[in-house]
C-alpha cells in the first residue's frame, strides 16, 4: 500500500487494566487520520456502540451487507446487536472505527471482529464491514492486520475468513497481509482466505 495513506497514533489506556485480557484491548486504541482528512478512532467495541450500529446499518448499500454477512439482511435484531456488542473477550475480539466521540455518540464507521473456532480455539475466523463513507482509505487493512496482532498473543495459529469471490477489494488486502485463497467447497461464489500467524 502506498505511504502517506494515513497517520498512527497510539492512544494511552486512560486507566491501568486490571487483568492481562484487559491490558490486551486497551492496547488497541488508535487515532488514524485518513487521506481526506477526517480523523477516526480504532477501539474495541463497547456495548453503547450498539445504537449507532443499529442506525448505521440503515446506511449500509446491499453489496456493503452482502460482502460482510454473505447474504442479505434487512437489519440487526436485538439479540444480534448484543452478541456483536457483549463479546466473549476469552474467545472473541471486536474493533470499531468511529468518530473521536464517546460510544454510544460516535458513528460507527466500520466494525471488525475475530470469533475463535469452537472446534478447534487455535483458529479464528475474521469478519470485516467498512462503510463505503470511508472505503478506499486503507482502514479495512489496519484492521486486519489488527485482528493479526491480537491473534498472535493470544495464541492463534491461523485465522481465516470467507469472502465472497466478487469481493476484490477484501481479497486485495487479505492477499497484501501474506493471506492464501482456496475454493470453499461446494460453494463457487465464496472463496476462503487464511493465514498460519504461529
């Protein structure tokens, strides 16, 4: 990716984490400023992000809904809203990208998640949506490759993803992070992408 597409600034936990699990998220806050100038800030989700998601997710066009979720929904229930907002921090890892705003003021503007696979919790599986209001911008990128640091702390081996074939901007960033793709069986519309982190 070409240099100057944006600035990284690490933000300072506001308080000192009480267990290892929390010292870990907090090290995830950052402050991008993007090649047009608006300013965003990475941070793992909070449950006062789930209105602004819920608003947002109004925003979103078909295909933006259709390339994260594989295929179309109308909308975020409630019971999905808490799950995405109330992660298992043993299993699951959540980022937002938000105006520099108190959650549950800011606009979500994209949102990244990592969910241990339950058969086997040395792989993940990653999911991505980045609103096209700031697409383009090299922020899907920094926040897999978000996803990547997280996973090799915590002990991943490999973490994968399904993207649908269409999708060339995904692929673009999953094969510029050092991704493999595969065919995903018995379905051609989806390829799998994945990467060994250890």
């Amino acid at each position: 990716m070409p240099s100057g597409k944006f600035s990284i600034r690490v933000i300072r936990a506001e308080a000192p984490a009480i267990r290892a699990t929390l010292a870990s998220v907090t090290s995830f806050r950052q402050t991008l400023r993007l090649a047009d100038g608006r300013t965003v800030r990475i941070r793992p989700i909070s449950a006062d992000d789930a209105g602004p998601i819920a608003a947002g997710f109004a925003l979103l066009t078909d295909e933006e809904i259709r390339s994260r979720f594989l295929h179309q929904i109308k909308s975020l229930g409630p019971e999905q809203l808490q799950q995405l907002t109330h992660p298992d921090r043993r299993n699951e890892f959540v980022l937002v990208a938000a105006e520099a705003l108190p959650p549950g003021q800011a606009l979500v503007m994209a949102v990244a998640r990592l969910s241990r696979d339950s058969a086997d919790k040395s792989r993940a599986e990653f999911g991505i949506l980045v609103s096209h209001f700031v697409s383009g911008q090299g922020l899907g990128r920094r926040l897999l490759q978000l996803l990547l640091d997280w996973g090799a702390r915590h002990g991943l081996r490999e973490i994968y993803g399904d993207v649908m074939a269409e999708n060339a901007p995904m692929l673009r960033v999953a094969a510029a992070l050092g991704f493999e793709r595969e065919r995903v069986p018995g379905d051609a519309s989806l390829l799998r992408v994945r990467k060994r982190i250890a």
